[in-house]
C-alpha cells in the first residue's frame, strides 16, 4: 500500500479551479438568465403577434368604413333592399291565391264527376248546388233499383273529393232517388 504524505501547509496545496459553491452560482445564474431570455423573448414574440392582428383589424375596418360610403356600394344595397320589398309583396300575393285556390271548387269537375260516375241503369235528371256553404251538391235521377243507386253512391263516395253520400229519398215504385253529398275544399282543382 502506498500511503502519501503531504506535508505542504495548507496555502501551497493545489487549488481546485472552482470551488462547488461559486460553481453553484454560476449554474444558477446562467439557467435564470437563460429563462428570463426565454420568458422575454415568448412575450415579445407574442406582442408581435397581437400587434400584426391588430394592424389586420385596422385595415379590414378602413375596407369596411370605405365599402360603405363607396357610392356603388350604397346603390346595389339599397336596390337589393328595393328587390326584397318588391319579393315579399309577391311572396303575399302568392300566399293568397293559394289559399284562394284551395278554398274553392272546381264545379265543372263536379258535375262531370257526378256524371261519369253513372252505372248502367241509373239516368240523372237534376244536379243542384245548396247548403250554407255552397259546398252541398243533390243529385236527383232514376235507378232500376236500389242497388243501382247504392252502387252509383258508392263510386261518388270513392271521389277523394267527396265526402257523406247518403241517400235523401227513394221511391221504389217508379225508381226515383235523391241523394246528396259535401265536396271538400279545393275539389277537383
């Protein structure tokens, strides 16, 4: 074993370059520096960025403010606005003659209905609008026999637009028949 001995007094003994302590510091002087540069330069990058967006802002409110006092600009809005008026107006208009359309009945298609639906053995003598509507229409004809008329009720009651087909009267001896039903609104039309 090898044992050494120094017998230098403490002031000539070989000196490390940095003792731990100052060796410390500096590490922790140059990571809080580092940081701060960091934290610094993330802030100014980031008022960079605020500022670019806001100088955009500026700009798109100058485009703006200059599109609404451009003359053409000014012209084409108010004729759009003029248009939509002029729109709705014809929107209304058109409402209205649809309900129009749709409240009304197509007699011609009632009576040619009424007619065409006429089975072998069944002659009509009268056709007549009535009831507090206007919406009633009697049929008054001759049938061979009650299941001539009840089968003619049965087609007009297969018209979507015919509704309650009953029979008022009928005489079996001569075969005459009244019956009536309700045309629905916008019958046939």
């Amino acid at each position: 074993m090898n044992m050494e001995i120094n017998l230098l007094p403490d002031e000539l003994k070989p000196k490390p370059l940095v003792k731990p302590q100052t060796l410390m510091v500096i590490v922790a002087v140059l990571i809080l520096g580092f940081g701060c540069f960091h934290f610094y330069s993330d802030k100014a990058g980031k008022q960079a960025e605020a500022d670019d967006i806001q100088s955009k802002i500026a700009g798109i409110e100058q485009e703006i403010t200059m599109l609404k006092t451009n003359s053409e600009a000014v012209a084409l809005k108010d004729e759009v606005a003029a248009k939509q008026v002029e729109k709705n107006k014809y929107d209304t208009m058109n409402s209205d003659y649809e309900t129009f359309t749709d409240a009304r009945v197509e007699w011609g298609y009632v009576t040619s209905s009424v007619r065409e639906n006429v089975p072998w053995g069944v002659s009509i003598t009268s056709i007549t609008q009535g009831g507090t509507d206007g919406k009633v229409v009697t049929v008054q004809g001759i049938a061979n026999n009650f299941e001539r008329e009840t089968a003619y009720m049965a087609k007009l009651e297969a018209d979507r637009f015919f509704s309650g087909v009953k029979t008022l009267s009928w005489e079996a001896s001569t075969g005459q028949f009244s019956l009536s039903f309700d045309v629905q609104a916008g019958g046939g039309s």
